[in-house]
C-alpha cells in the first residue's frame, strides 16, 4: 500500500514539475488552437466534395464524418505523445544514466511526464479548440457516452505512451532511431485512422487492425465517441471494444517491460 501511494506521489510531483516546466513555453502548444481548425476545415471541405449528393459511404452519414474527424482532432490534444524522442536524446546523450541510477525507473517518470503535458495540453488546446469546433462550426461535440469515451481516452493515451516508449528503445540497439520512428509515425497516421476512417479500407487489411495497435490509439476512442463500432464487416458493442482495446493496451505494457529489461542490461552511457 505504502508503495503505490509513494508512486501515485511520485507520479503528481513529476506531473506538476512537468506542467511548469512546459507552461514557460505555453506558446509553442498554442499554435494547435491554429492547426487544429485549419486542419478541420481541410477534412470538411474534402469530405463535403466526396459525399457530393450521397447520403452515406460505409455506412456513415456526412455530419457523422464531420463528427469523427472533430472527435479525432480533440482526443489527439489529450493522447499526444514525445516518450519515444526523449528516450532517444537521453540514451544518445548519455544521460539516460541518471535515470538508471534513480530508484524510479524512467518509464513511469516518463509516463508521469507525459501525464504533466497533457494536463497543459487539455487547457491551452482541447479546451480552445473544443469551443471553436462547437461555436464556430457548430458541430457536435457531445460523446454518446461520456464515460465509456472518457476510459477509451484513458487506455488510447496509455497505448501511444507504450507503443512510443518501445520506438524509443530502439535507440539502445541503433546509434540513431530517427528513421524507425518516422517510418512507423507514417504508418501509425495511416493506419490508426486519424486521416481516414478505417472502414475506407479493403476488407482483409481492417481485419488485421485487430492485430495492430494502431487502431487503438486513435480510431477505436473516436468510434467510441461517436457510439457505434465496426471493422472488418464485424460490428461490436461499445464494451466488448473497449474491453479489447484493454487488452491490448496490457499486451503492449507487456511488450515494453520486457524491452525496457532488456535494455537496461544494453546500456552502456556512451556519451555521458
């Protein structure tokens, strides 16, 4: 008991310095209040010329695209993630060794980290940008269900942190993982469905989603928003998907300790 509650204080104490620390530079997450609605406006123009006089594609509606993408935009402010380009600097630097030296392992210093960011993040973007999406272009921007949304949010910011916490790793093995983590940042933007909806895609590659983390990250949280789940001709409820989403989110934290083991034994602190 005292351990998780030495952890959870941990974890706060990191997060509150993290939120400072980043707060300096407030202006620099203040350009997505920019970025965001212009890139909304892309999407609603684009997908306006595609539907044309159509009333659904794959089974969902205009406004419902329009929705998605809103839903997509906002829950990427909350899910952000930069633990794999840290990791990268530290353990190309060197200083990844004061980290081994500490009796907090970086992995949850990072998490707690991301956690101080993303705190910043829900006040200086989602919330702008929330209003701007409601006010301004008069979607709705109301969950289906707010709870269910809220843990698929949870588990979509755990899956990034993992899944960019493992490309981190590879820096232990490679001088220099630049090239890795842009290829798979490439394929996560295709494949989590934050640019196309994943329906869009043959039938074959939507089922191998369920095999992918991509999905989990991105598609499955804004589906989750929306109400209404399917992929690969299956259709789900939102429970069942959010309890696979659960679980893979478990076997991706599984991944990443045994990586993150295997790495502290690698390191060597060149540099340092």
């Amino acid at each position: 008991m005292n351990t998780i509650k030495n952890k959870l204080n941990v974890c706060k104490a990191v997060a509150f310095v993290t939120y400072k620390e980043w707060s300096a530079y407030r202006t620099h997450s203040m350009v997505s209040i920019f970025v965001g609605p212009v890139y909304f406006i892309v999407q609603y123009y684009i997908w306006t010329a595609v539907y044309g006089s159509a009333q659904t594609l794959y089974g969902m509606e205009l406004s419902q695209m329009i929705r998605y993408f809103g839903a997509s935009a906002l829950i990427g402010y909350l899910t952000m993630d930069f633990a794999d380009w840290n990791l990268s600097m530290l353990v190309r630097t060197g200083k990844f060794l004061t980290f081994a030296l500490r009796p907090v392992n970086h992995r949850f210093f990072a998490l707690s980290q991301k956690i101080g960011h993303r705190m910043l993040g829900f006040i200086v973007e989602f919330i702008p940008c929330f209003f701007i999406f409601t006010l301004l272009f008069r979607v709705d921007m109301t969950p289906a269900s707010l709870p269910w949304t809220l843990i698929s949010v949870a588990l979509a910011f755990l899956m990034n942190f993992f899944i960019n916490y493992c490309l981190g790793m590879a820096s232990f093995w490679f001088v220099q993982s630049n090239g890795i983590r842009a290829v798979f940042s490439l394929i996560s933007g295709v494949f989590s469905g934050s640019l196309i909806p994943l329906v869009f895609f043959p039938e074959w590659l939507q089922v191998l989603q369920f095999f992918l983390p991509f999905q989990y990250t991105a598609y499955i949280p804004v589906m989750v928003f929306l109400g209404k789940y399917s992929l690969g001709s299956v259709e789900l409820s939102i429970p069942v998907v959010v309890t696979i989403q659960a679980a893979a989110v478990l076997v991706v934290f599984l991944v990443s300790e045994l990586l993150y083991r295997a790495s502290v034994r690698r390191f060597t602190a060149v540099g340092a």
